[in-house]
C-alpha cells in the first residue's frame, strides 16, 4: 500500500485514492480550451489530484450521443489524442498500462487509465476495439444507457442481453485481460457478461436495494460480481445514490455498509464519476472535496477498509500479477 502523502488541508495527510471513473476527456472534447491543470470547470485536475492525494485516476472514452454515429470512432481517437496532450503529457502524470506500471509509481506520480464508456463507438467492428486497446485503453463498458451493437443498455426498454458480437468482445477482452465493466449493462446484459467475462468490475454503480434507479445492482449481481472477483465502485451520481431529491455523504457510506454486508469488503472501491454528473453530492461537489469523505471514513471504519475502499482493492484486482498489494 502507497504511504500517506502530504495534503494542503489544516496541515493534515491524507491516504492515496484509486478513482474508477471520470468525464474529463468528454468535456475537454466538448471544451478544447479547457485546462487540465487547473481549471475551474472541470471536477477533476491535476492540482485536484495532488491536493487531495490522487494517486490513480481513470479517464473514460465517452462519446456524447449528439456525436453523429459515422463519426463516433473518430470522436474516441480526439479522445485519446487528448490524454496523451493535455492529461499524461503534464509533469507528474504518468500513463498506467499495467499493474506493474501502478506498481512502479513514485512517490510524486499520479497514473492515468485510459477506459472506454460504451461500445458505441466501434459499431460492429472489433479491429476498432482492437485499435484502442493498442492505443492502451485497459477497461472497456459494454454500453452506456442504451442500447448498441454489442448489448442494451441500463435504460434500454427491450432490456436484451448480449449479442454474438457482444460474446466476440467479451472474449477478445479476456484474451488481452482487460477489465470488462458491467455499469451501464441491462440486467439481462449484465448476466450474459458475467457468465462470459474473466475480469467483470462495475467501475461506477450502486446498490439497487438502497436506491431503485435501474442504473444500479441488485444484491444477486453484486454477489456474482464478487464471486467472480469482480470489483465494484461506489459513485457519487446523487440519483444513484437516494431516491430522494439530493444525497450526501451518509449515503454514499450506506452503499458501502450494504455492499460490504453481500461479502464486498475487499472488493469495493469508488469510481466518483467526476465531471461526468451534473447535481452534485453535499460536500462533494468535486475532487477537491475528496478529503470530507475520508474524513467520514476515517471515523467509521478502521484504516486497514479505507486504505482498501481507497486504493488497494482496484490496485489489486487491475489485471496482471502482483506482489505489492
């Protein structure tokens, strides 16, 4: 496990975060002018990430459905054209491939994950899919919302599962070990993947029986995820997290007391969805406020989960073998 790091906040330290996913990428795609740096419209930034303790952060490949579909594989190279710019070309930021290379951060660096939000992007193609994981993209979702060529969506009405080409890249992702992310996925969906994928996370869901937003786990998926080694990471979309008109940090630790409680202490994790939402959660309005919910943490549980709940659990099932955490 990463040693604490210094933090700017009332002389304090605060504990290394694995963050599963994040927007950047797609409003720095929208916004070319937007700086990763510093800047006062994205959630997350660099100095974000060195204030609060950021250590590894996963940049998703959204593409906004206002992107026409002919021009959607394109839209998903700008993307990665934009990490490699203006994300891991800034000093400290290093591109994470591997688990070796998450392994190998010093002290000062801060990996970048590349990962794709949805197939929509490579249609019916898988040299497209092929081109992005030789361009690094190391945790694929099958779909956003909804539905695609290689299965529906969360939001989808038909609620179908996978299709073949959906089983054909199910494969092709074991075959290379990369992370196959359920969130999105319908429920059918969902179940199709995880009888098929080696490497199942859910990067960003919550827990269906807390709150019954169809973008969340039922206790049963949550416990064949687990089963499988999956890994899953509480988000801080409030409509995910309260069936109600706001959330806030209580909620997110009752969805990590509910999923702990199905066997997921050791496989829980957070994927903020950081410039990816619009309504924010109280007191968590962006990674700069990373440090109220540890806080939180600290106080309820002991340091050995929150070290887990904040780093070590997605550092330790990333794909690959290890003997660091």
């Amino acid at each position: 496990m990463y040693t604490l790091n210094e933090c700017g906040q009332e002389g304090g330290i605060t504990l290394a975060i694995f963050d599963a996913h994040c927007d950047v990428l797609m409003k720095m795609f929208i916004d070319p002018e937007l700086s990763f740096l510093d800047s006062d419209t994205l959630h997350i930034t660099k100095r974000g990430l060195l204030d609060e303790g950021g250590k590894v952060q996963c940049f998703a490949i959204y593409i906004p459905e206002k992107v026409h579909p002919d021009m959607r594989f394109q839209a998903a190279l700008a993307m990665v054209d934009i990490f490699h710019e203006k994300v891991v070309s800034e000093p400290e930021m290093k591109f994470v491939k591997t688990k070796s290379d998450i392994e190998s951060l010093k002290e000062t660096e801060i990996g970048a994950v590349l990962t794709l939000e949805g197939c929509d992007c490579i249609g019916n193609d898988l040299l497209k899919l092929k081109t992005l994981l030789h361009l690094g993209v190391t945790s694929v979702g099958l779909t956003w919302n909804h539905a695609n060529l290689v299965a529906d969506g969360a939001l989808e009405t038909r609620g179908a599962g996978l299709t073949d080409f959906g089983a054909e890249v199910v494969t092709l992702l074991n075959e290379k070990a990369i992370w196959c992310d359920v969130s999105h996925l319908s429920e059918a969906g969902f179940w199709d993947t995880i009888k098929r994928a080696e490497f199942p996370i859910a990067s960003h869901s919550n827990a269906h029986s807390l709150c019954s937003h169809p973008r969340n786990l039922k206790d049963s998926q949550i416990r064949a995820l687990l089963q499988k080694n999956g890994v899953i990471g509480v988000t801080f979309v409030p409509q995910f997290l309260s069936d109600g008109d706001s959330a806030s940090i209580k909620d997110i630790v009752g969805h990590i007391d509910h999923i702990c409680s199905l066997g997921g202490e050791h496989q829980i994790g957070l994927g903020s969805d950081f410039d990816g939402i619009d309504h924010m959660v109280e007191n968590l309005t962006s990674y700069k406020d990373y440090h109220n919910l540890i806080n939180e943490l600290n106080r309820l549980y002991s340091s050995e989960f929150v070290n887990g709940l904040l780093f070590g659990n997605f550092a330790r099932h990333f794909p690959g073998k290890t003997e660091r955490f």
